[in-house]
C-alpha cells in the first residue's frame, strides 16, 4: 500500500470514528435532556411538599451504583462518580430555584 493510499485508509477510519463520536455526543445530549426534565419534575414535587432539594442518602446510593456500573462497563468510577457529582450539583440547583419560586406555606 503506497502512502497516499495509507493516508486515505487512516482518514477514512477516522473520519468514521468522529462520526461514531459525534452520535453517541448527540445520545448523550438527548440522554441528559430527559434526565433534566424528569428532575425538573422531582424538583416541583419538593418544593410542593417543602422537601429540602438535596437528599444525600439519596445521592450516595446514586453514586455507589454509578461506580458499579462503571466497574462493570471498564469505565473509570472515579470518573464516573465525578460526572454524577456534576450532575447532581446541577440538579440541586435547580431544585433550588424551583423552590425559590414556590408560593410559601
């Protein structure tokens, strides 16, 4: 195989590869978009009960989870508890604002 045509096998297979990234980028996109929304949900119903908007029992048994999870997909835990945390730090900030804007007791 000359080098040009090395060269054209190599961009091809990468061009293929970004593709492949750039989909699962638009799933994880989408993915994160109905998390957000069923949140969203959960959010309105504490603030409706005045529940706090974080519940940390809740949230470690999400992240050990997580870390199994990763475990088991050959995925870094630590990584993967470090985006839930991301998540979650998101999430309670929201519930945060949705309470704000709750009519008092």
């Amino acid at each position: 195989m000359s080098t040009s045509e090395t060269e054209a096998t190599v961009s091809a297979e990468l061009t293929r590869l970004r593709e492949s990234i750039d989909n699962i980028d638009a799933a994880v996109v989408h993915m994160l978009a109905e998390r957000f929304k069923c949140t969203q949900q959960v959010g309105h119903l504490k603030a409706r009960h005045h529940l706090p908007p974080a519940d940390p029992a809740r949230e470690a048994r999400q992240i050990a989870r997580l870390r199994q999870l990763a475990e088991s997909a050959n995925l870094d835990p630590a990584f993967a508890e470090k985006l839930l945390n991301f998540i979650i730090a998101e999430v309670i900030r929201h519930h945060e604002t949705i309470a704000g804007e709750a009519p008092a007791p």
